[in-house]
C-alpha cells in the first residue's frame, strides 16, 4: 500500500509527501488538521526565539571591542549546533584575531620604543 499523500499538488502531479498517521494525506493537505496548520503558521518562529543578551557596553577600546566578541562566542556557543552556527564562530574567532593581532604589534612596538630611549 502507498503512504504518500493523495492530494494533487497546484502543478498538478500528485503529493510525494508521506500521510499522517491514520490518513490518506500529508500534514499539508489533511483537511482535518486545517485548524492546526493555521495555528503553526500564526506562530511562525516564536517558539525557537532566544532570550535577548546584555550589551556589554560601548565600544572604546580593544578591551571593549574584545569583550563584545567574547560576550559574542559565548552566546554562539550554546546555539544548536549547526552550519549557520559553524559560519558565526569561525567569523567571531577571526575578528577576534584581528582585534588581538594589531594590539599585540602594538605593543611590541612601544617595546621597542622604551628599550631604544
């Protein structure tokens, strides 16, 4: 016996998708689940929101710049672990490289500076 939908789809070729448990039809096109569709879409992504963080405060200084992208990498990581949370962590520790590297010649440089005087 097939378990893919009855309905035909607006193109025209029938459903592919699998019924619903005791149906003839997908979760798309059950008549029966009418109401429950239109609830799920009213609801959109509400229930997969997050809190919103603290600010860290304004942006100053490296330290500043470097405690916002820290505050960042820590929120980052408690998100589901997926691509778009792969992207968001490789994008956070390279700004922080860029952040942490110029500060760090920075001060090598006025080493230097104070061992020449």
């Amino acid at each position: 016996m097939d378990k893919r939908c009855k309905e035909k789809t607006k193109a025209g070729p029938r459903c592919k998708a699998w019924v619903v448990d005791g149906s003839d039809y997908c979760w798309a096109h059950d008549p029966g689940l009418a109401r429950k569709r239109a609830r799920a879409k009213s609801n959109g992504g509400r229930g997969r929101s997050y809190p919103r963080g603290e600010c860290p405060g304004d942006v100053a200084t490296i330290d500043d710049a470097l405690a916002g992208v820290n505050a960042a990498l820590r929120s980052a990581w408690e998100l589901d672990n997926t691509a778009e949370r792969g992207r968001l962590l490789a994008s956070l520790y390279d700004l922080s490289v860029r952040i942490v590297r110029p500060s760090e010649i920075e001060e090598r440089i006025a080493a230097l500076e104070r061992s020449l005087e």
